[in-house]
C-alpha cells in the first residue's frame, strides 16, 4: 500500500463559491478528510472559484485549481434570509418549506453555472487531463463534480450525507417508505399510519420537486457536454464509492449497498487541553460542571427576547455556562455565563466538567456530542436539524424544543434542568458513544482505506450495482408481474370458455335429447 | 476486550445429527469458527445428538452437552440417492428440484423434531439456563438453534448463508427480483426479460413451498412451547447479528443491511508445506503444473463411463494430477494422475505449481479457489454448486460442465485446455484474489469482533431494524398507497359531480329561458 501512496494522486473536486451555500459544514468536512489524506503521502487538487469563502490560498495541505466564476447571490445574505424567518417563528409552517425549497432550486442553478464554467474552461480541463489523477473525490450535495469526474472518466468517491435534495441512501439503496423516514418529516422509523401517509407525502413531494426543478438543471449541462444518452442521474448513482457521514449509532438501522461506507464522526477526536483562561473558568465550576451552547456558525443574529429568555435561564442554574453568542450582551446575563465568539467545542465536549450540551442539531456536533457522550438540549433551527436531534431524542440523550416556544412558559429552563437532573439522558449518550468507538477500525481510517483502496483497484466495481441502469419498470418488476397476470388471466378465460362450451353442448345435448 | 473474553461463555448451538444432512460444509465452518473463538479464551457448549457425525467427542476446544436423539433416516443413504439422480443425467431437469423440494421437507421435520426433543429436555434447558450463556450462535439453515435461543432469552448470532431454505439475503435485506438471482435458477445479476420472468416464477415456487410446506412445521414447535402470537419468521429475522459466509468478491452486488457482517472465505489460510510425498509429485510437474480435482466429501461413487472419459482426458494433457477419487482405478488413468483418498486442499490451492481446480462448487471450495487466485472447470452435481460455479464464469474465472454432458465430444478435455491455455481465466482469479484480500480487516478477525461485540453490548439493537414485525400490507405501504389513491378518487369524483352539476344547471337554465 505504501507503494500506491508515494506513487499516486488524488483529484478533489469541491465545488465552492462565496455566493452559494456549498461550504459551512460541507466543506468542514471535506477539510477534515483532504488534511488526513495529504498526511498519507497523497497530492490533492482542489478546484475553486475565485470568490471561494471557506478554502484558503494558504492552506498548505493541497494545491489548488481556481475557477472564475463572476456572479451570483450573496451567500450570507441568503443565510440571513433564513434564519430571519426561524426567528419569524415559522418553524414548523409550510411557508419555511417553500421557501427553503425554492432558495434550494436557485442553488442548484449556481452550481449547474459553476459545472458549466468548469467544463467550458478548454484550458482547465486540459490540465486535469494531463495530471492522470487516480479519482475525483466530491460531496454530491452538489453536482458539478459528478460532471466533471464523467468528463475525466475517472473513478468517483463521495464524501456524502445528501445527494442533489435527499439524504444519500434514498438515491442508493432500497427505502421503504414505511420505515424509513424522510428529512424535514419530524419521523422516526417507527411510524403510526397517519405518520406513514405523511412520510409518503413527504416522498411524493421531493421526488416531484427532485424531477421537475432540479435534475433536468443537471440534465441540461449534460446534454451540453456529453454524447446523447448520457443521463444525469445515471452519473450520479453509478460512483464507486459512498463514504457517508453517518453510523448507525445516529441513523436509524436501514437498507444499504456494499459500496457504502460508514464514517459518521470521522473528524471526532479525544478532547485536547483547554486554554488557560477558559480552563481555569471550567474548573471553577466545581462539582455542578459547565453547559456549552452553541448553534453553530450560521446564526450570527439572535433576537433580543430570545436571548434574554435563555441568559435569564442559565443565569438560575449552578453550572456554569460557556455560550457561543455574537450580538448584544443580552441584560438578563448571570455572572455563571461567559459569552465566546468562538469555542473549541470538541475539546469542550470532551472535558469531564462538561454537563449538557445546548445545540441547533447540525450533524457535526450532533456526532460529537455522541462521541464524547454529552446529553443534549437541541434548538433546532433549519434543514436537517430537526431531524438529527430526534435522532438523539428517540435513545433518550436529548429533549428538544422549538424556537417558536423556547420563550413561553419557563420551557427552556426546565429543558435544562430536566436533563441536568434525570441521569438517563447522560447514561443513554454515554452507551451510544461506547457503541459509536467500539468498531474494528476508526471512521476515518476506514474513509481512507477504501479511498485508497479504489486508488489501488480503479474503481470498485464489484461493490456496485448496475441495476440504475434499469427502466423503473423493470427494476421493480412491473412488466414481468404484468405479464404473469396476463397467462394467468388468460388460462382462467380459458377455462371458463371451455367449462361454458362443455355445459352449452351438454345442455344441447339435453335439450336435443328431451326433444 | 480482554476482561470480557476470559469473564463470559459463549453458548453454540447446533444441529448435528448423524441422520440428517446439517452437518458437511455447515458443520466444518462453525468448527473453524468456534476453534477461533476457542483460541481467544471463550468457553463453548455445542448442543449435539448421540448419532451426531461430524463432532466428535474427544474434541479439546470445546465442551459438549449430547442430546439423545434416536429415530431418523440414514443420512449416507439420502445423499447418495441425490448424487444418484445427478449421475442419472437429471441435472437441469424438474425431476430433480421436485425431488431436491420434498426431501428438503422431510429434513426440516428432523430439525423440528430436534428442537423439540432439546426443549422438551427439562434437565438440559436448566442447565443451559444456568450457564447464564452470552449468545447462540447458530446456522439457521436449520431452525431448532433460533427456537432455543427464544426459550433462553438470549441475544442470537448466525454463521449463515440459507435461511431454512433461502439463500440468507432473501430473509433479511430488501431483494427486487429484477436483479437478484435466485439460487438454482442459474441466472446471474443481469438478466433479460426471459429470465426475469424464470426468476420470478422461482421465487413464487420457493415462496409458496416455504409458506405451505416449511414454516408451518417450525411454527408447531413455537406453539408447542412458547405464549400466543410468537412467530417463527419474527424470531429468524430478530436475530441480532448474520455472518454472512459469502463477500461481494464471490456474490453479486445487492442490497444488505447493517446486521450482515461479511466473512466470506474466513476458513481461508495461506498454504502451508505439502507433505513430503506429495511435494515430490506436485515438483515433478515442471513448468507444466498441477491440476487438482476434487468434488467434495459427497460424491463417494462415480459412474465407470465418465471415470473412465476424466481420467483419459488427464493422460492427454502434460500436467500431473491430483483427483481425490474413491471408487475403482479408471481403466484409462494415464502416469500422470495421482488418485487420493483426501487431499489437503487449502495448501494445494495455494502451491505455486497449481494451475486448475476442477471442483464441483461448493461455497467453501469456490472461496479457496477465490483467496489463491486458482482458476477453475467446474463440474456441479446439486444444491447451490451450479449457482456458485456460474459467479466464478461471470468473472471469467472458471468454465462450466454439465454432469450430464461432461463425457460427450471431448467436451472435458476441451475445458481444460481451454482454461488452461488462455491466461485471461488465471489473470481474472488472480484479480479476485487481490480484491478479496485487500480488505481492512482478516473475515475470522472480523467474526471473532462482532461475535465480542454482540457480548459486550448484549446484542446488536441498533444495526437491526424491527420493520420485520410489521404486517406486509404496512411494510410495503399498500395501506397507505390505497388511501391516497381513494382519495384522489373521491377528489376527482367530487370535481367531475361538482361540474355535471354546474352543466346540468347552466342547461337548464338555458332551456327554462329559451321555453
């Protein structure tokens, strides 16, 4: 293997741009895997616009490709736009939906321009060819790599948790819909049968949207680019290799394929010594422990009500309180809470001091909190946060509240306090973080073995089936039971037609007789 | 993991009755299995009849606890009226799986009496309930383990590859008939419509032979023993963890669900020295090589004719050869061929001078052939054999012999030659080797790690989906689909009434003003 390590390399293609939402957590991500690959000995390209946000010029891990891509939305501006409305209280309310699906539909549109500027870009392409790279690594949530890797005939792994609108399995392995729930449906695999015609609805909704507004986008680009018959979605589900961002300690149990690979919390790690300053803050908090809060980068603004309702809260509880809060300093603040613009969280989350856990629920933390075994209190605010909390929720390591109501009625301070007090919460996330570490291999070693594993074989053909390929018809059999149903129905007229026959000529016969 | 292995027992129950076949290829890979888990420090029991044929009592690796057992048929005498039917030139034909069908019935009715014996031993159930076992560890192509394991309430383990008479996927992961072939149809994972239609005719026959003819006689000895409304299909599908003897090197790409754990080829060693004397013969060979041939431990008698048309076409070829042959001298063995009453195959396989293995099909040959890259003429008699040999083709690893037609125009010699003279089948095995071997971790150590898994967590919750328990209207969503179709009716029915109405109205009123 070491062999393969000096001697080969690696193409990433990551689709980032200052205007769309491709980065945050996506790229965080990817981060993670690129350092730990460039680590093993492999070069990484990383192509990116020039207006990119997350990646750095400087980055010293991989050398880069940049893309100039001109116009576009403002990312944050977007970003705000959403949460504006969490805050508006529509959590929950159909207009969120919509909006987030039309925002989704115009973000695909940028990523569809990038593939496109990509694949234009003579010069570029040109290079990529050239450089014999072993594989094009990608997060899906995205299409342009798919693209570019069909483009290059090169091998193709994703680094995935959703893929174009859906969570990765429902595009690669079968899903029931009668226990597997959708993202946003607030379900878990255990479903009433009012909660499974909801799901279905749920299902018939982003498939219809998945048809009608985002693939033929996609399609579009392909038709520009590549032979007739080339169809996009076929790209898309034949890579070779799945490295899905989640476990079954945070998913629930479910159909899956061969070529899926599970490295939930591949960036989790023992916590780390704290700064000083915030060390000595820790420690100060004697045997009642600190609660960390944070809700993640995106939501910088932070209504004034909301935020004095959860300063006053904390400021009733003897732990101390370490809160990742941006704006005004809210006037119901405690001297037990310290306000931090920036927090290292997983060492935070791995400190023995550390009490609960107050989270938006996107899936980073949601896997840290598992790994180091931290009950949480989760405030979720959009896409799959919800979702990923219930997660927590059903094993019993999290209470969930809503922004709609967090302020009502002492809500989140007994959310706190009901978690600090009651043990089950800290026993159930303690026994998913023993199950989430109790695996032959560690998540990302595992990411790497079998990227470099379709380095070493050019693809992995034997994981993956090849029967997307199928019509939809013959996947499922239709023509087959159709034609079954047909021989039998036509042996049973047959039968009938002869029973009929017989009994006419009998009763002729009869009739013929008594005459 | 230490403090645990000397700590716990592991608790093996299994099947083994001289008078029927659980025994053969099912018994030799628990064996290897439970020498493992020996060897790691567990204690295990394996529940056994007095008449049982492959385990013997002076075994040192584990203790025995002897059921007594006494009626039943002679199991030598039921394979060799098989392997008589096969020489009988009705491979391929109905007769045979009608014969295959019923006798299969019958040994399920010896397995139920089996379990029923054991849990009716009031003594023997005590002192299994004492022992305070950590799991079962079963095969559940037969189901007396999977009923004990529900009387002692223990988290269960198969070493599978049937489920009482499918092949082990079809019970535990979603299966769409349109690509997943059925054992002993014959067909590989990509069909045309012809053979879509063969396939699902053979997964109606099989369903509707499991529902009539075997679940019931399991379901008696559940409603023998244990409260209203268990049921056997729940109790085989609830188990917590499928080894799974087969990996996607040798199956077929499909969908598998988190429970499976893949140890395809765990009996596989690298070869050790020959002895002596055989060496001697193996290095007489030259460049030429060695062929070896062996149909398992099944096919004691062998026809003259065909003996006579294989050994002949041996003496024609300038290799030496290995045949493990019981019967008489074949009258045309050429100098070449050296018959033997055993051979030690797995260090044959992985002896440099090998060039071919002639072999009948069985999992466990077919994997040896797969770990030493050996390429392979097959000869398959019955069971799984054809299906397993036609993998090794689809790779373009082995070429296929019908029993039926193996001595007509020079069709064996031809094969031989054939594979033996065209590089691409030794380049295709040795491409199978490379990818079954590159895995993160050896099949033995990765059963030895869940089997610890399974005893340190007591069972596997959360890999297992409980959708099994679910009615199959609900799991497949019929419910739900017929209301959202009723609804869309009464909708469009509500439109159509509401417009007629509207007509019928505007009509009317254009008639009462025109009157």
């Amino acid at each position: 293997m070491l062999l393969y390590e000096q001697k080969l390399q690696l193409f990433g293609l990551w689709d980032t741009d200052r205007d769309i939402p491709l980065e945050g957590s996506h790229w965080l991500n990817m981060d993670n895997l690129i350092k730990a690959l460039h680590s093993k000995g492999h070069t990484v390209t990383v192509v990116r616009t020039t207006k990119s946000w997350c990646t750095k010029e400087e980055s010293l891990h991989y050398s880069f490709s940049t893309i100039p891509v001109t116009d576009g939305v403002e990312y944050e501006e977007f970003v705000k736009r959403i949460v504006k409305k969490v805050i508006d209280r529509v959590r929950n309310d159909w207009s969120l939906y919509f909006f987030m699906f039309s925002s989704m539909s115009k973000v695909h549109k940028h990523a569809c321009d990038l593939a496109t500027a990509v694949l234009k870009d003579k010069d570029l392409m040109k290079t990529l060819k050239e450089n014999q790279y072993d594989l094009v690594l990608t997060d899906p949530a995205w299409g342009a790599g798919i693209l570019v890797a069909h483009y290059l005939q090169l091998p193709l792994v994703y680094n995935v948790r959703w893929v174009i609108s859906r969570e990765g399995h429902l595009t690669i392995a079968p899903s029931p819909m009668s226990y597997i729930p959708m993202t946003l449906s607030g379900l878990s695999d255990k479903m009433t049968f009012t909660e499974r015609v909801k799901n279905m609805l749920f299902y018939l909704l982003f498939t219809v949207r998945d048809r009608l507004t985002l693939r033929p986008q996609y399609q579009a680009v392909c038709d520009e680019f590549f032979q007739p018959g080339v169809d996009f979605y076929e790209l898309l589900q034949g890579a070779d290799l799945w490295l899905m961002r989640v476990d079954f300690v945070f998913e629930f149990p479910r159909p899956t394929m061969p070529n899926v690979i599970y490295t939930g919390g591949f960036q989790c790690k023992p916590a780390k010594p704290l700064p000083q300053e915030l060390e000595e803050f820790v420690h100060s908090s004697g045997e009642h422990g600190v609660i960390i809060m944070s809700l993640g980068t995106f939501v910088t603004e932070f209504p004034h009500d909301i935020a004095d309702v959860i300063a006053a809260a904390f400021a009733q509880l003897p732990q101390k309180v370490i809160w990742r809060h941006k704006g005004d300093r809210p006037a119901t603040l405690g001297n037990n809470t310290l306000l931090v613009d920036w927090m290292p969280q997983n060492d935070l989350l791995g400190h023995s001091k550390t009490r609960l856990f107050v989270a938006h629920g996107g899936t980073n933390g949601v896997q840290e909190a598992i790994y180091h075994g931290i009950p949480v209190v989760g405030l979720p605010l959009f896409f799959d946060q919800y979702d990923n909390l219930l997660r927590l929720k059903e094993r019993g390591g999290a209470k969930l509240l809503s922004m709609a109501t967090v302020d009502k009625n002492n809500n989140f301070l007994e959310a706190l306090q009901d978690v600090l007090d009651e043990p089950s919460y800290r026993m159930n996330m303690q026994k998913l973080s023993r199950l989430h570490r109790d695996v032959p291999m560690e998540p990302l070693d595992t990411a790497l073995f079998w990227i470099e594993f379709v380095m070493r074989h050019k693809g992995a053909a034997h994981l993956r089936t090849e029967s997307y390929r199928m019509p939809w018809y013959s996947y499922h059999s239709v023509d087959v039971v159709l034609l079954l149903l047909g021989v039998v129905s036509v042996l049973i007229l047959l039968l009938v037609a002869i029973v009929r026959y017989l009994c006419v000529r009998k009763c002729l016969k009869r009739k013929i007789k008594s005459e």
